[in-house]
C-alpha cells in the first residue's frame, strides 16, 4: 500500500479518516495530494453515499465511518461483510433430519440476481455455485467440471416404513422361507433361524445374479474401446452384501505413473490434472451409453470434483455408478477378509440395516450412517467380543449384544471406534496412551486417533454440536479418515437400536413354545417393523 506523505499531520482528526484516505488512495480515486486536497476530497466522498467504489463491489453507503469511535466503525464493515456473504436457501418442506433441500435452478437464479427475471433458456441452463468464469482458464475447469442442479434421475429409493394410513401394514416374508412347520425348543433357536432366513430372501436370487451378470458383460464390451483398463465391480455387489435391488457399482481404473509406489514422495490422487482426466473418461462413458437403448435417457453426469456418472439400466430399473480412480477401493478387500472371519457379520449386516431404513436412518442422505461404515462397526464389535459366541446358531444372542452395546452401554457422541486395533477411544484414552508410548514414538494407529479426537475438540470449542457429537469410526485402511464423519444422527442411531433391543428382549421374555411350531409367529418383525412393498416391485423386473 502506498504511504501517504502529508505536509500537516495535525489535519488529521483521527484513525479512521487517515484509514479511510488511504483507502481511496490505494484504490486510485485519489492521488497523493497535499492534507488540505485530501481533506477536501474525503468531504465530498463522504456526502456521496451510493458512489461506487472502483475494483470492489462495495458502496460507500455500505462503510459507515463514526469519526468518534473506531470500534463502531470496524463492526459496520463487519456487518457489512457479513451480509454480502449471506445466501438463501428455500426450505419448501419442513423436515426434522439434518439434509438440506435441493434448490430449484429458477429459485436459484432468481435469489443470485435480485429483481431481474429469469427466461425460460437461462432457468433451462445447470446452475453453477461459483462466479461466473473470468479467465480462459476458469473457462476451461468449468467445461471439463460440470455441476448439475437440477436432477434427471429419480432418487429410486425404498421406502421400508410402516404406514397404517397408506396401507403399508407391518409385515414378514421370511417366514417360511426357511424351516417352515418346525419346532423350536427355546426363542433363541427361532430367532437365530429367522435371521438365516431373512438373510436368504434379501440376497440376490440365482436368476437376479445371472442378469446382473449379463449387464456386466454388457458394459464391459461397450467401454472396451474407450477406457485404458477393464471397468471392475465394486461396492456391495462386490462384497457380497448386497440385496436384491442394489445398484451396480464400476470403477474405472486410470493409471497414474506419478503416484508409482517405488516414488517415496507421491503426488495427491486429487491434483486437477487428474480429476479433469477422470472428467473427461466420464464424459466419453456418457457419450457411449446415450448411443445405447438400454440407457438413453437416462444418464446423469454429476460432481465437480470427484465426477459421478449414473445411469438407469431400462428393462430391469437398475442404477449403474460409475467412478474413477486408480484401481480396487481398499474397503472391498477389507470387507472381504472380515467376512471370511467372522461369517455372521453379513446376516446381522441385513437385520440392523433394515431397522435403520426403516426409521429413515441409513445412508448419507439422511444424514445417519453408510453400509460400509455400519460393516465396519460389526467387525469392531465382534472383534473386541472375539470367542464371546462360541454356539453354532448364536446369530440371536450375537444381535441383542450388538443392539445393547452399541444402543445403551456406550455413548457413540463422546466414544470413537476402532477396528484395529479393535476399541473404544476418547481424549482421555488417547492422552493416556500416548503418555506410554511417548510422543515421539507413536504408533500410527495412535497418531489417527490423537487426530480424530482433536476434530471432535475442536468442533466442541466452536460450539459446532453435529459436527461434535457424530459418529466417529477410524478407518482401518487410513488411519487418518473418519467414516462415521456422515453420520450426525448419533442420538437418534442410538435410540434406534436401543427400542430394537427392547422390542426383541420383550418378544423372548414372553415366548412360549406352540404346538405347530415357533416360526408360525415372528420374534424379528416386532425389531424390524418394516413392509416389503416396495422391494419386491423393485426386484421384480431384475430375475
């Protein structure tokens, strides 16, 4: 800033007028003129209250100056500041969850410009959350990084609630998918055999898996000639803890020589250059499948970053998701190898994930926990309970533990999770444990948890209550990433499993033995308290 060079200092009354002048100075409306030009200047400035003021968007009605007090003056500009950072966001319908409300792009571009209409062409265009591009560059990032507001593809999400004014009664279609007609000499047998049998009517039956086979092929033959590598399976359908009418997950493998592993300093997987070819990747992917009748029409390319490309298989309704990246996700070899351990983790996985859908708590849309973190907190709990179970059909006694540890016993808004090392932390723990180990030698299981922790402090010291009391589940493969981080229901999670736990320990306390045999009345369904309408629509069209 250039330094005002006066011949009478004494003319300056005060802080904020000196402020003020080298204000306009710095911003080219004045020159460096003697005090009395100056002063006289300022006077004029200051009777002008809408001028504006070259280089910023602010007015001068918008900087109010008390002569006589500079603290007044410096939260005028605060306020100032503020009020041009405000942005409104419609809430048409009122929800008690945490998600916010998609905003219409006409709604949008009519709160961005303020008494001007919108025509139909410019309302018709996808909305962008930055400014509008000023440099070829910025051009160049928004081409290749499209934001899209408004969706094509309905969310095509089940709905599992109970609804006695909507004709959606309570029900239970696992019963006498398994064992049908036989006795059971105690609840737990029964309950344990309705899991199993649950467990097999969500899976994916022979004839859904030959045609989820058969789409694979299919998109393997048409990106053959555009991608550099085989698109692969992921997420649940690779896994194998996927229902029915999941969605089909491919990853598309890009090879990135900078991030070899024999550089011992490698490059984020998230520079531009890369996102912008995985960008690009996806857009050809598009271009293919628009060609394609299966799909035409169908297709959403989303994100301006880590792109997503989905797309609506016709004749069976299934969503296919598209991603970049270097290769396999490393949960799916995790998962796979916790499920090779400890086999139960897959029928308690369908039981408890359907309690949660059911109240509308699973999934990041609302706000509440995702299938591979809800995987990882099973794997936690059975590892830190390791050779508690040791019956063969034990999956009843296995659920009611993880409905009461995880609903009542321990408060997950203050308590971490660890998988591996399996555990409980918090501050407390952590500062214990590095006191042994000493800072200087710390384990990098430690060295995550030391970090987790200071997010949840931090979060606590500027009063940010979601943000502080969410779920908190170290990641076995980065020790360093939270995957409870979408999950600010923490309560509500809780609660859920603790009235689950109630409902089922009252249907055993109260079980009795009948002469045509146990599964003639369901222990599960008073936990799940679910209806099946709208799976079995959906899963109709895949066998």
């Amino acid at each position: 800033m250039p330094r005002i060079l006066v011949s009478h200092p004494q003319c300056l009354d005060c802080l904020v007028i000196r402020a003020t002048m080298r204000f306009h100075v710095s911003a080219g409306l004045l020159p460096a003129a003697p005090s009395s030009a100056i002063r006289q200047h300022t006077l004029r400035s200051s009777q002008s209250r809408y001028q504006p003021v070259p280089g910023t968007r602010f007015y001068s009605k918008d900087m109010a100056i008390f002569k006589s007090s500079l603290p007044r003056t410096l939260e005028a500009h605060r306020s100032s500041n503020r009020t041009s950072l405000v942005r409104k966001v419609f809430d048409r319908k009122p929800s008690e969850d945490l998600t916010r409300q998609v905003i219409p792009a006409e709604e949008a571009l009519a709160c961005k410009l303020p008494g001007k209409s919108v025509p139909p062409e410019a309302a018709a265009q996808p909305a962008s959350s930055g400014p509008p591009p000023r440099t070829g560059r910025n051009a160049h990032s928004m081409k290749h990084h499209p934001i899209l507001t408004t969706q094509k593809i309905p969310c095509g999400r089940i709905r599992w609630n109970v609804n006695a004014e909507q004709g959606r009664w309570e029900q239970s279609p696992w019963m006498g998918h398994r064992n049908a007609g036989r006795e059971w000499p105690d609840g737990f047998l029964q309950l344990d055999a309705e899991i199993r049998a649950l467990e097999e009517y969500l899976l994916p039956t022979p004839p859904e898996q030959e045609r989820v086979n058969h789409i694979v092929s299919q998109i393997t033959n048409m990106l053959r000639d555009i991608t550099p590598h085989t698109p692969q399976v992921i997420g649940s359908r690779r896994t194998g803890f996927a229902m029915g009418h999941s969605d089909l997950d491919f990853i598309l493998p890009v090879s990135d020589p900078a991030r070899s592993i024999d550089r011992a300093r490698r490059p984020s997987p998230t520079r531009p250059q890369i996102l912008s070819l995985h960008s690009e990747l996806l857009s050809r992917v598009e271009n293919i499948l628009e060609h394609c009748s299966s799909f035409s029409g169908q297709i959403e390319l989303s994100g301006k970053w880590n792109s997503t490309l989905t797309a609506v298989h016709h004749e069976t309704g299934m969503r296919l998701q598209f991603y970049c990246g270097e290769g396999l996700p490393s949960s799916v070899e995790y998962i796979r190898d916790y499920h090779a351990e400890y086999p139960a983790i897959r029928p308690l996985y369908m039981v408890i994930r359907l309690i949660l859908e059911a109240q509308e708590l699973f999934g990041s849309h609302t706000s509440s926990i995702e299938p591979d973190t809800l995987v990882m907190l099973l794997v936690a709990f059975l590892k830190m309970n390791h050779g508690r179970f040791q019956k063969s059909r034990s999956l009843g006694e296995q659920l009611l533990a993880v409905l009461k540890g995880y609903g009542s016993e321990v408060d997950l808004r203050s308590t971490c999770v660890s998988v591996d090392p399996p555990s409980f932390f918090d501050a407390a723990t952590v500062k214990d444990a590095i006191q042994k180990h000493g800072a200087e030698d710390l384990p990098a299981h430690l060295r995550g948890q030391r970090a987790l922790v200071n997010r949840k402090k931090t979060a606590t010291i500027k009063h940010n209550i979601p943000a502080a009391s969410r779920l908190c589940l170290q990641d076995p493969a980065n020790y360093m990433n939270d995957l409870g981080r979408t999950c600010s229901r923490t309560s509500e999670l809780q609660g859920a499993f603790a009235r689950a736990y109630d409902g089922l320990s009252t249907c055993l306390g109260t079980w009795e033995r009948r002469k045509r045999g146990g599964l003639q009345s369901s222990l599960l369904a008073s936990a799940l308290q679910a209806n099946f309408d709208d799976f079995n629509k959906a899963r109709a069209p895949i066998a």
